[in-house]
C-alpha cells in the first residue's frame, strides 16, 4: 500500500476513533427520590446519552443499606446500557464482602425479573489511599462474584494517583470512572480544565484498563466558615442551614467543560473511552444544567446566557414584573433599576430583595443562589408607577452588595 493510500487509512481511522469517543456519553442518576420529573428525565435523555449509571444504594456503617427509590419498571426495554452504583461511606468501613455479595445477587436478580437487567457494577468509595489495599480485597471478591459478562467499575479520585495501591486498586477491577470534579475549595471552584487533563494523562499513564471521566453538569452552594473551614455543600439535595453572608455560588461553567474535551478529543489519552456525566439533568433542579444544555454541551456548542427583564401590565394598574431566560443555560438574572417614572408602590416575589435607596426609582436585586432555566419565565415582584418606566441594568452603589 502507497504512503499516501496509509495515510489516508490512518485518517479514515482517527475519524472512527474520534466518533467513537464523541458518542461515548453516559450520566449518573443520582437521583435518591424517583419523583415524575426523574422518569420523565430518563425518557427525554435517550437520545443524549447512550448509558446511565444508577445510584441504588449506599452502604452505611454496621452493614446497613440505604436503598434510593430506582426503580427497574422505568427502564424496562430502554436499549441503553445499565449500570448499578453502590456507594460505600467513606467515613467507616466498607460491608464485609459476603455482605455485600449477598445483596448485590438479591438487586441484580430483581432487575433482571423486571426485565431492566444491569450491564455491570460500580462501587463508589471515597476514601482516602491508606484504605486502598483493604479496598483492593473487596474488589476482588466482589469481582469473582459476579457473572464474567459483567463489568465491575470503581469511581477513581486523583487524589490517589500518588498511592502505589492504585495499581492494585485498577487491576482487581474492569474499568474506572474518573471523578474530575468537587469542591476542593471555593476558590478553585467545582472544576478546573487545567487540572482535569493533568489528572486524565496521569490516570491513562496507571491504567491498562477503559476508563471514563466524570464531568459536572451541576453547580452547589458552599458555605465557609471565617477560618475557610467549609461548613456545609448543597447541591442536588436541599439542606437547612441558615443563610450566611458567607456562602458563594459554585458552578460549572459549559466553556471550561467544553474546553476541557477539545484537547482530549484531539489527542485522546490511551483507553479513554468516554464521559459520564454527573448528574442526569431534572426539571426542577436548580443548580443543574438543563437536559438542552448538556446536548449543546456534547455537540460542543457553548450555550449562551440571555436573561431579560419585562414589564407586563396587571390589574389595578399596576406593573408584573417577570424574568425572561431566552438563553441556553440557566442564569442568574441581573440586578436592574426602574427610572423614567415615579414608582412609589412595589413588592418583590422570593428570591428579589428591594434596595429604595433610590426613592422611588427602586432597585431590584437577586439573591446570590437564584438561577433561571432556560425557557422560563419567573416573578421578579410588582410596581405601581406614575407612568412606564425603564429597565435600567445596574450595579451594586457603594456600600451595597449585589
């Protein structure tokens, strides 16, 4: 064969693989409650995503189980691949082996019955490396156990990169999930695609074996304490904890995601096979990419941010005034004032606070946490003007925060 007609086999080759690594998108169901808008999120995604990875259980202390709400009737006759995820308590010790083997032949056999059987097994320990040889000997257990056509997965943390164990740690399983996102701090945010390709290379250099890496399509709420200490997470799940001045915002920005997969796409790690996405997105969830966004976000298109802010008239005479995100993902609206007009009557809906420093030109501001999915519409509050005002975009005046 002529170098030319090699070249192009190669090419033709590269094209392939590249496709392949394109189309190689799951997402976690971390979901604990299987609510309507969970299914119907299911559903919806099929076309997005070619495999779920589903959260059924966390193993707790003293052998105990926490069962989430999965539920195999949802995903009977869905094509796409299943994979069962048990966490483990990072804080205590794993379930003795003939423990969780046990319960594991009692999930799979009731999902196959229900005619959704799992494909393979993940086991999501985070834990710190100097249990990584006693996690060794569970894996392999929990490996023989299993069918052989069943794959056994394990959530890999950087973290452990610097653990001879590692290598045990990949060997007694089939394949890894690269976990590329937390909060490590607030000021390094939910995710760095700097640090994410160092750790991927440094991971391919470990493993002989498939891997994925797990990217955010989430944001979460942290509150810090004076001495940095972080004191509270919310992320899917909603926690009572009193406001603090304190808390930030941490989200996971498309175009930093979106980078990151450009440079590995265009020179793939060795046995990188694909994406898992954390987590499945929900109508509902705030602090969620939107089921549209993550779609833009695989096909590379970074979604923009457009919220606008409308006055509707009302009864009474009075003014509606409604958040509009015309955008692709959801956003933050801005803080805005009304002028023009004199405005002396006015309320705001939850989530908008009045600033009258102004008289009565008000100004209406979010809260730090208020996100608007795109294609909705949301309350921002009231007015009652002398005649129509002006939507002004704003900044926060000294001694105001925003």
């Amino acid at each position: 064969m002529s170098g030319s007609r090699v070249g192009a086999a190669l090419a033709i080759i590269a094209v392939i693989i590249s496709m392949r690594v394109c189309a190689a998108d799951e997402a976690y169901v971390w979901q604990r409650r299987w609510t309507p808008a969970v299914r119907e999120a299911l559903g919806a995604s099929r076309e997005i995503v070619d495999g779920v990875r589903i959260l059924v259980a966390q193993a707790g202390r003293d052998n105990r189980w926490i069962e989430t709400q999965a539920d195999p009737g949802t995903l009977a006759g869905d094509a796409r691949r299943r994979v069962a995820v048990i966490r483990f308590d990072g804080a205590g010790s794993p379930p003795d082996a003939p423990v969780l083997g046990a319960y594991l032949d009692r999930l799979l056999e009731r999902w196959r019955a229900a005619g959704a059987a799992f494909d393979g097994v993940e086991i999501d320990y985070d834990c710190g490396d100097a249990r990584l040889a006693d996690y060794t000997a569970r894996l392999t257990a929990i490996r023989a156990r299993l069918p052989r056509a069943m794959r056994l997965s394990v959530t890999a943390l950087p973290a452990w990169l610097g653990s001879a164990d590692l290598d045990d740690v990949l060997a007694a399983s089939d394949e890894a999930v690269l976990q590329v996102h937390a909060v490590r701090s607030p000021e390094h945010g939910l995710f760095d695609a700097d640090l994410a390709e160092r750790w991927s290379r440094a991971f391919a250099e470990r493993t002989r074996k498939p891997f994925r890496i797990a990217l955010p399509t989430y944001g979460s709420r942290v509150d810090v304490a004076t001495d940095g200490r972080i004191r509270s997470i919310e992320s899917e799940v909603p926690i009572d904890v009193t406001d603090s001045d304190d808390a930030r915002e941490l989200e996971s920005g498309p175009a930093a995601v979106i980078d990151l997969l450009k440079r590995l796409r265009r020179t793939p790690p060795a046995q990188w096979s694909g994406v898992v996405w954390f987590r499945l997105p929900v109508a509902g969830d705030r602090r969620a990419w939107t089921l549209d966004t993550l779609r833009q976000v695989i096909a590379g298109r970074t979604p923009v941010a457009d919220v606008a802010i409308e006055l509707r008239a009302a009864d009474n005479g009075a003014l509606d005034i409604v958040a509009v995100n015309r955008g692709g993902i959801a956003t933050r609206p801005p803080a805005f004032r009304l002028v023009g007009a004199t405005c002396a009557t006015h309320d705001a809906s939850m989530g908008w606070s009045v600033d009258s420093t102004f008289a009565d030109q008000p100004r209406l501001i979010p809260i730090e946490s208020l996100r608007i999915p795109p294609g909705r519409s949301d309350p921002v509050g009231w007015v009652r003007c002398t005649s129509q005002p002006q939507v002004v975009p704003d900044v926060a005046p000294a001694g105001k925060g925003n």
